[in-house]
C-alpha cells in the first residue's frame, strides 16, 4: 500500500464469515462486511443522520470472567464513527428532560 500510494480494495481483504459468531467474545464475523455495504448503499453509516442519548451504565451483576457493559465512552465512538451524533449524559435524565436534551444538539 504504501510503496503504490493506495490503499488495497478492502472487501477482497475483510475480515468475514457470516455464519461464525464468536460467543466467548460476543462478536459476529459477519458485521465488517455488512456495515460495509450498508454505508455503500446508504451514503453514511449505520447510525447516520441521527442523534443519541447514552445512558452511564448501572452496576450490572456478573461473573467475575465475563467482561461488563462497553463504557459510554465506547459507545459514544461506535455511534460518530458510524455517522452519527452522541451525547453521554452524565446521570439518566427525567423523561421529561430528554426532549430538552435533544433539541439542545
């Protein structure tokens, strides 16, 4: 890539097998491709467009293997990267704020 100034076409290189979905790790191999072809198709990504809300995680009970809830912060990058907006509120806001809170955006 670097020597020819280019990048390589990615779908003869993406990572995919639509019918693998890895428990342990909660992933789907099938994604890359499928979000791929969605932002082909639509012109943005899959949360393109839209505003959202992210809550802060509750305390969740689980094993001590499993890992937790992604952060808001995670959660936060997945949405601007896939097109859209995200606001990480710092504490879950009363219903009747949340229309405020979107319309502050």
């Amino acid at each position: 890539c670097g020597r020819l100034g280019m990048w390589v076409n990615e779908a003869a290189h993406e990572w995919h097998n639509p019918g693998k979905i890895d428990a342990e790790l909660n992933l789907w191999h099938g994604a890359p491709k499928r979000w791929r072809q969605y932002w082909e198709r639509n012109g943005h990504g899959p949360f393109g467009e839209q505003t959202y809300l992210v809550l802060p995680a509750k305390d969740v009970a689980r094993a001590e293997d499993k890992p937790g809830p992604p952060t808001a912060e995670l959660i936060e990058k997945i949405i601007t990267e896939g097109g859209g907006n995200a606001q990480v509120l710092p504490q879950i806001p009363k219903l009747s704020q949340i229309g405020q809170l979107v319309q502050g955006q």
